[in-house]
C-alpha cells in the first residue's frame, strides 16, 4: 500500500471517530483547512441541509495572520447562524487537530455568540 494511500485512510479514520462521538440533537460546524483558506458550514444532519456556511475567500477587507482570519470567519459564521435562528451548535473539526486556525475559528464562533 503507498504511503499517500495509507494517510489518507488515517484521515479518513480520524474523521469518523470524531464524527462519531457528536450528538445529533443540534446542528454542526464542519470546518475544512487549505493551505491558504479556511472554511465552515453549519449542517442539520436530521434534515441533511446546509444551514449557513462562510469562508476566507467570501470575505473582504481580512487583515492579519491565517489565525486572525479563521477568528473572522468564525465570527461571521456566527452573525449569519444567528440571522437564521441557530444559538447552539457542535463542533466538527473532522480530521484536524483542535489548535491554530481551528481553535481560532471556534473561538470567533464563541465571540460571535453561538455556545458550542
């Protein structure tokens, strides 16, 4: 087996056994991280819709290092979850590690108002 095969079956592993332990009762952020940009979206897993979803390459006028803008990314996922009527929600991290970017997004989600 390549080593390119073997680390992707890895992720793949990581990410439903993080997925697995999520309740299902409330909506979900999925968050997926490039190289360069950083993207959310909220999901109802009982209707299977996106409810909102937000990231680096939609927003204008971002300023600062990649964490300052998966902090603003966060926040605005958080205004335009609220515009819609969500207040909780789980976190998805899926395959990446809950610090840098990801941990910044979260922590915009928070100050934007969402209780994770």
């Amino acid at each position: 087996m390549s080593i390119i095969r073997r680390l992707k079956e890895r992720a793949k592993k990581r990410a439903l056994r993080v997925r697995r332990k999520i309740k299902a009762d409330v909506p979900r952020v999925s968050i997926f991280r490039s190289l360069t940009n950083i993207y959310a979206q909220i999901i109802d897993d009982n209707s299977h819709a996106t409810l909102v979803s937000c990231s680096s390459l939609e927003l204008k006028d971002l300023k600062g290092d990649k964490k300052a803008i998966a902090n603003q990314v966060g926040k605005e996922l958080a205004k335009r979850a609220q515009e819609k009527g969500v207040s909780e929600v789980t976190f998805d991290r899926g395959r990446f590690l809950y610090h840098g970017r990801v941990k910044a997004l979260a922590d915009g989600l928070r100050e934007g108002g969402l209780k994770i």
